[in-house]
C-alpha cells in the first residue's frame, strides 16, 4: 500500500485561530510539514490552532511528535479535532490527550462548530 501524501488546508475562523484540515497520512515524511504550516499561521499572528484529523488515515510516532512540538512550542492552545479511535488510543496511551486538553481551549464560537474529540 501505497503511502498518502499530506494536503493541509487552511481557513482562519477569526483574527486569532488557524484550522488546519490533514488529509493523508501523518509520518515521518509529512509531520514536518505539518509544523512548518502552523509555524506560517502563527507568523500571521493566528495563536490558536485547531488541527482536524478527520481526514488522517496514518499517524505514527512523528505525527505524534509534531502536536507535541506545535504544542510546546506555540504561543497559543492546540485542539485536535476529527480524531479517529485508533489515534485515540494512542493519545490516550501516550498521555498526550492530557496533555493536550490541559490546555485553554479557543473562545467559544472561535471555530464553526467543530466538537472536540477526546
């Protein structure tokens, strides 16, 4: 099987949130990009980020790696959103689901009414 390459689109809900919408596979290959995406949204001066991973077939341990980095590294929160069971479990098992819901979530309406999964 053929891995999927990573498309990322980007909308700006409002002056201060990006939503990065993954479709494709999340990996070594791709997770860099991931970040050099968000590192553009946040020169722009959107702190939070809302990554939906609706369309992820794939995350290994460098996509799990990238949320940490956009994570500890960003000026503002990080939500995942669109997480699939699989990707869950690895949330959970990893403790980056804590970590990550421990964080301020964007005000509420930030988002076009994406509900939070995790």
């Amino acid at each position: 099987m053929r891995p999927q390459l990573l498309t990322i689109e980007v909308t700006r809900p409002d002056a201060g949130t990006a939503r990065l919408r993954l479709t494709g596979d999340l990996d070594f290959d791709t997770a860099p990009e991931l970040v050099e995406a968000a590192a553009r949204v946040r020169a722009d001066g959107h702190r939070a980020l809302v990554i939906d991973l609706s369309g992820v077939g794939l995350c290994d341990s460098s996509g799990l790696s990238a949320f940490v980095v956009l994570r500890q590294g960003g000026a503002g929160p990080v939500r995942l959103t669109g997480v699939n069971a699989r990707l869950q479990q690895l949330l959970d098992r990893t403790g980056l689901a804590e970590l990550l819901a421990g964080q301020e979530q964007p005000a509420a309406g930030a988002v076009d009414d994406v509900p939070e999964v995790g």
